[in-house]
C-alpha cells in the first residue's frame, strides 16, 4: 500500500466521464457489502426468533463470500471491473478513518510493541523465502518480489519493487497470484486457529497484522475475529506497512550492485515516493481524536464511516479473488509462498504469544 489514498484513472481525459466508468462497479461493491450486513442480520433474527444457537458469521465473511461465489461462477463483467478496482481506496479512506477510534497513547504503545516484531519478521520473511526460493531453484528476482511480498504488504509491495528491481512482468504476475492464493486462504484459517487456541482480541489482532501479507485480508482476517482484534489487526499491519519504502529501496541497491537494475539516485526521494502517505492520516485522525478535537457525534459518525468503507473493502476482496486464474500460473511461485507463509505464521504466531505472556497486549 505504497501509494496514496486515490482512485483509481481511467484512459478518459474527462473527470465526469472517469466517475461514470467507476459508479457500476461501486454499486455493484455496496449492493455486495449491504447484502453481507442484510444476510449476517436475517441469521441473528431467525436464530433468535426460533431460539437456536447458530455460529454468529459476520457481514464480513458473507461479503468475502459473495463477491468469490461471483469472481469464480459467473466472473466479474468488464464493466464493473474499473470500479471493483476502487476497493483498495475505499480500505485506505477505512484504515485512515479508523484513526478515530484510537488514542495516540495507543498507538505509540502497540506502535512500539509491533515495530520491534515487524524487525523480526521482516528477518524472518526475507532470509527464508529467499532461501525457499534457491532451494526450489526459482528464478532470482521472482524470488525477491516473493520475499519483499511476504516481509511487507503482499501484492502492492510487489507492485512497488517491480520497477525498482527491473523485474519481468511474467515474473511480478507469479508471485502477486501466489500472494493472493494465500491472503484469501487466511481469512478462513486464522480465525479457526485463533478460537482454537483461545487467543486474546490484542495477540490475535497483532498477528493477523503481522502474517496476513496484503492489508485487506489482514484488514478483514482480524474483523472477522472481532471488532477490537480487527483495530488491532490495521495497527500492526499499518506499522508494516510503514518499511516498505526501506525494503524496495534494500533490492533495488542490491540489484543495481549486480547490474541487473537501475541505480537510485536521490534516496530521500526514493522513500518518499514508496512510503505509504494514508499512514500519515491515519496518525493525524488519530492525534486530532485524542485532543478532543471530535465531539462524541463525529466520532461516532467517522467510525461509522469508517465501518462502510471496509464493507466496500471486502466485498472487493472477494471479486478479485480468481481460483483459476491463479492456478494457471504454474505451483512453483504457489509451493514456495505456500511454504514460507506456514512457517513466517507459525514464527510470528510464537512471537506474538510471547509477547501476550510478558507484556499482555
């Protein structure tokens, strides 16, 4: 999530005619979202009106699962694809909104706590994939876009070091569809393994943030576990995030010393330009909240809207999700990313446990 909060540009020079190509793909993301919210409410009522216990699935889960019934039955229409597209927009406006609801105090607590496992699991990202990848005999740059998306934040990490490292095109679509395979797969497994092992809101909060790779499904892995782990979840992937300016900038020298890329000149300039800017939203929401400069009805209305742009979010998440297009890509990418996100779960699943013993997150 390198880039700034903006919607996505189509080829028309004329902004009326921009905002007409995206409106059938944003209905198409609401109607999606609103009818996970009507489905999760029609359950409780029935449930409540027969006296049954059933397992209480949030809007969330059933948007994810509308929109991949869709992108993997009858496919996403050209039509709406331009405005499905904004979805990673609608996350942004979602994650900065959110600022809202936390106190800077907060944030600088957990912001400290995370950094310190973000070190570590960029470590541990970085150096196994890498060695995944010679022992599967990958090509190298694939490789590094496989690492960098997995230390990071999954496909727009690998976006931003595709130019930075000279990359292949076919190259950069391996390794964002093995990313992407995975990220959807996380939505299913780290709630169960969450509940199975009685993992408080904070820990399993922290490590959704720090091992689900791209930030929607990190976003919607910790929703769907709840609310509070959810916040939490955006936090630890927000401070995430915030390294990926260093970690593009980090291949980008070592390919240049190879000369196999372009060298960076201005390296000031080059962070800037990869670091995240909707991060620096975030912070000022949340500086602006903690100084009481909303009354409790703004509040109440941010996080409001706050709710209806991850409801777009997710429904995003499903349509995008394409099982067949990613299996045409080959099991190479798909084994090692596999592989190295069982074991970066499992490292940072450890990690953030110890950190709940000690410093009870």
């Amino acid at each position: 999530m390198a880039d700034a909060v903006a919607l996505p540009q189509t080829k028309s020079a004329s902004p009326a005619l921009q905002i007409f190509k995206l409106l059938p793909g944003i209905i198409l993301l609401a109607a999606i979202g609103y009818a996970g919210k009507v489905i999760e409410q029609s359950v409780a009522r029935y449930a409540k009106a027969h006296h049954l216990v059933l397992p209480n699935i949030e809007y969330v889960l059933w948007a994810i699962l509308i929109g991949l019934l869709i992108a993997n039955t009858v496919g996403v229409p050209e039509v709406f694809r331009t405005g499905v597209s904004t979805y990673e927009f609608w996350l942004k406006v979602g994650i900065v909104l959110l600022g809202s609801r936390f106190i800077l105090g907060d944030v600088l607590k957990l912001g400290g706590v995370s950094l310190g496992l973000v070190a570590l699991e960029l470590a541990v990202a970085i150096s196994f994939m890498t060695f995944l990848g010679r022992i599967f005999k990958l090509k190298p740059k694939l490789t590094s876009l496989l690492a960098i998306g997995s230390a990071v934040c999954g496909v727009s990490a690998i976006i931003a070091a595709e130019g930075a490292i000279d990359a292949d095109e076919e190259d950069t679509s391996f390794a964002i569809a093995a990313i992407l395979a995975l990220g959807a797969l996380s939505l299913f497994l780290f709630p169960l393994i969450g509940h199975a092992l009685h993992m408080s809101d904070g820990a399993y909060g922290l490590w959704a943030g720090l091992a689900v790779d791209n930030t929607a499904e990190a976003t919607a892995a910790g929703a769907l576990y709840s609310d509070a782990a959810g916040k939490l979840a955006v936090l630890a992937k927000t401070t995430r995030n915030a390294m990926i300016g260093f970690v593009v900038l980090g291949y980008a020298w070592y390919w240049a010393r190879r000369g196999q890329a372009q060298a960076v000149g201005n390296k000031a300039a080059f962070l800037w330009q990869k670091f995240p800017k909707f991060i620096l939203r975030f912070l000022l929401i949340s500086v602006l909240a903690t100084y009481h400069f909303f009354d409790k009805p703004q509040l109440t209305a941010l996080g409001n809207l706050s709710r209806w742009a991850f409801l777009l979010t997710f429904a995003g998440v499903g349509l995008r999700t394409n099982f067949n297009e990613m299996r045409k890509q080959g099991l190479g990418p798909f084994a090692v990313g596999a592989i190295g996100e069982v074991v970066i779960a499992v490292v940072t699943l450890g990690l953030v446990l110890a950190a709940d013993r000690l410093l009870r997150i």
